[in-house]
C-alpha cells in the first residue's frame, strides 16, 4: 500500500545539492490501471499501481536493464525525467499530531525536479506508514500548496500531456 501526500513549494531547501539524490526516467504502459516501468540510477523495474488518489495498492516487480530498454518504445506519452532529492523531516518539523500516529517511523520528502518538457516543475511528495498520520501531517513553511487530490499533479497524468512546438 503506498500512502502519500504531494505539494508544491514556495521555495527550495538550502544546500539541495547536500542531499541525496537519484536520477528517475519512467514511462507509462498504461494509466488505468498505472502500469509503469522506471529506470532509478542503474536499477530498473515495473510497478502496478491501483485507483486511488492519496493511498493505493502498490506492487513493484524488478526488471534488468534489457528488459526496460525493450518495454521502453512501447509505453504511451510521454517519458518523464526528473531528479530526486530525499529531504529527511526533522520531528521539530512535523506537527505533533501527526507525530504520534508515526510509531516511530520518520518521514522524508522526495523532491522531484523535472526535465523538460515539464520543467521548472518542483514537486514533493511524503509517504506516510498510515492514513491516520497522512491525514494529520500539516505542510511545513517551504511547501505552497497540497495537490494531493489534484490528478494533474500525478505522474500518470502527466505523460499523455500534449505539448506543442509553438
């Protein structure tokens, strides 16, 4: 089950360049349901997703290089790019509320900057270890606005957008 929040920023995290960080391509065979197969540095697989906007099923299943290369002309739309940065929350910065709902797990944001052409989108992302915690964790100062339930935030829906030349 993959249960997460997404936001936009109003300003990036001093020192980005401090964290860790993975290059992602992924590309869809399908958006309904969310087939996708995904290359994060040098490991490659295919994740079903289900329905849903802020929780869903989740199944990851690995891939070797030759087999995501092969899968790779035959997704739809478009292939996105983007950089990941894993920002790790401090628990001065997570409300208490949702503090106590994490049984000790901690939270990371996954901030995805993008290639074009969907550039200079920044979005991050939490993944929460219950519903309970997801639904009590308040944005910290730099994140803009939830875009959780907002489908065009969401990477399926992103690849069949048509961009023009012009």
């Amino acid at each position: 089950m993959e249960i997460e929040r997404k936001f936009l920023l109003k300003c990036i995290p001093e020192n980005l360049e401090n964290y860790s960080c993975h290059l992602i391509e992924q590309a869809y065979l399908c958006t309904e349901p969310v087939v996708r197969i995904r290359r994060q540095d040098e490991e490659y697989y295919m994740t079903y997703k289900g329905s849903g906007m802020m929780s869903r099923e989740e199944y990851n299943l690995p891939l070797n290089r030759e087999a995501y290369e092969h899968l790779l002309p035959k997704a739809d739309g478009n292939v996105i790019s983007k950089k990941r940065y894993l920002i790790p929350l401090s628990n001065e910065e997570i409300n208490p509320e949702c503090l106590s709902l994490l049984n000790g797990a901690s939270l990371t944001v996954e901030l995805d900057e993008f290639a074009p052409p969907f550039a200079p989108l920044l979005l991050a992302e939490v993944e929460f270890p219950n519903e309970a915690a997801a639904n009590a964790f308040r944005m910290p100062e730099w994140f803009a606005e939830d875009v959780t339930q907002d489908v065009r935030y969401h990477n399926s829906h992103m690849s069949r957008q048509v961009f023009s030349d012009a």
